[in-house]
C-alpha cells in the first residue's frame, strides 16, 4: 500500500488541469438543476473523461515500476472501471430517455470492455511476479558468486592482503601497475622481483573484483537483479571497495592514460554514488526515530 496514493503524483500540469476539470465538471453537475437530462449525461461522460485523463500517465507510470506498484494499477483501475459502468448506465438513461429500448443492446458492451480489464489486469499480475521472481533469482546466483566462487574468493583474498578494509586508498607503490600493458609487461619479464609480481597480481584482482561489481551495476541497471536485496546484503562492502580503489577506477576511465576508456566502471559510479544517498538517508531516518 505504500504507493498507491503516491504514484497518483503526476508530473504533467495537464493531469492536474484534467483533475480540476472533473472536479468543476462535477460540481457544475451536482449544483445545476436547470440542465436537461441529455445535458446531465454529457457533462458525466465530460466529467469521466477528464479523469480519466488524470489517472492515465500516474497508471502507466506505476505499470513500468516493479511489482510494488502493483497495487496502484489494480486499485485506481478498478475505481475507473467502476466509475464507468455506473456512468455508462447513468449517461445511457440520461442521454436515450424513453427510447433507451431501441439502445439496449449498447449496454452489452460494459461487460465486454470489464472483461478485458480483467484480462488485462490478469496478465500484468503474473507478467510482474514472473519478473520479480526472475530478479531475485538472478540475484541470488550474483550474490552467491562473491560466497562461493573458488576463483572470486581468491581474488578477493588477495585483495584484502594487499589493501585490506580500513585502509584510505590504493599505496603509491602499486600505482605503476595500473595499466594492463605494463602488467602484461612486468609480469613476462623474468628479471621481475616477486614482491613486484604480487603487487601486479593484486592491481590485476582488483580490477577483477571491480569489473565484477560492474556488471553486477549494469545488471540492475537493465532492471534483470533485484536491487534491493544486493544492497541489503553486500552494499557496504562494495562501496568501501570502490573508494578504496578509487584512484585506480580514475586511472582506469581516463581515456588519456593507457587503455582508459571513460566508460569503465560508469555503471558502478553511479549505483555507488545512489547506494551512498540511501544510506545517508536511512541514517537519518534511523537517528531520528531514536530520538
């Protein structure tokens, strides 16, 4: 229920031009005895249609959302859908008077126009609900990876060795590994020392736990991981990384250095950045609850 009244904030002016329409419209309805029964059947048909233009983009809105938003679909539709047999009815009698025998058959289409709303509605319910299970799923496997993966836990490891949680930033020492050429350089030549392979070694699994993160970033970017539960349960490990690398995430997405490219990592950049705010957020709610 959180977002039922909260998804009716539209954000066109013409939405809520079309509500105060109604509402005039009504009213005008309501107070005015001098109309004629067709001209009290016009202004409700007037009058619905202005809401209804109210209530489209808000509705289209929440069925782009995810499944949260459900509800906002499946409550003001059928406040629509109900409002419009009672106003077909009501416009119909007002609008045909004593001849609304020869129109009868008008009134068959109601249960059609119900029924398709249904449908509708139906297929939303499980398109939404198929697609947040596939979400979670997809997110589970992710979150797994960085719990099982022989290959992500040992880079992992080595990275906590050489720039281990706590610390403010990458050594200076291991900057001039940051480009890949010079890695693959170092690493080749036999002449190397072996504190300086470690060192290209743990540049190289940081770079592997990072573009790990980034696709993770691109993935809930393309609405294919369930976000919340990634960021319920590995954020503050993920954005204490990233600004522990951040000098190396720099070097990397400098297209003048080589091998840069001003894309790398832009996906994480910015879930980091979004992780960062709701955190500071959640703080303060958090603070203010408490006192």
């Amino acid at each position: 229920m959180e977002f039922v009244f909260k998804d009716l904030k539209a954000s066109q002016s013409w939405a809520w031009l079309s509500l105060i329409l109604a509402g005039v419209l009504v009213t005008f309805l309501i107070s005015s005895s001098a109309l004629s029964d067709a001209g009290q059947g016009g202004i409700a048909i007037a009058a619905y249609a202005a809401l209804a233009v109210y209530f489209w983009p808000c509705l289209l809105k929440a069925a782009h959302e995810d499944h949260r938003h459900l509800l906002t679909v499946i409550i003001w539709s059928f406040v629509l859908v109900i409002l419009g047999i009672a106003l077909s009815f009501y416009a119909f009698f007002a609008i045909a008077g004593e001849d609304h025998v020869k129109y009868d058959k008008l009134l068959n289409v109601v249960p059609v126009f119900v029924a398709i709303w249904a449908a509708a509605v139906g297929w939303l319910i499980h398109f939404k609900l198929t697609t947040k299970a596939h979400r979670t799923n997809n997110a589970f496997v992710i979150i797994m990876e960085t719990r099982k993966s022989a290959e992500f836990l040992k880079r992992v490891e080595t990275v906590s060795r050489h720039f281990p949680p706590g610390s403010k930033s990458i050594p200076p020492e291991y900057e001039k590994f940051f480009s890949s050429q010079a890695v693959k350089a170092i690493l080749n030549d036999p002449t190397t020392t072996e504190g300086d392979k470690l060192k290209a070694e743990a540049v190289v699994s940081l770079r592997y736990v990072l573009n790990y993160y980034e696709f993770m970033a691109v993935g809930i970017k393309a609405g294919d991981l369930d976000e919340t539960l990634i960021y319920d349960t590995i954020h503050p490990a993920v954005c204490a990384l990233f600004d522990r690398s951040k000098i190396l995430v720099d070097f990397i997405s400098n297209p003048d250095n080589p091998g840069g490219d001003r894309t790398h990592f832009c996906e994480l950049k910015l879930l980091v950045a979004e992780w960062k705010r709701r955190r500071t957020a959640a703080d303060a709610s958090a603070l203010a609850a408490t006192q």
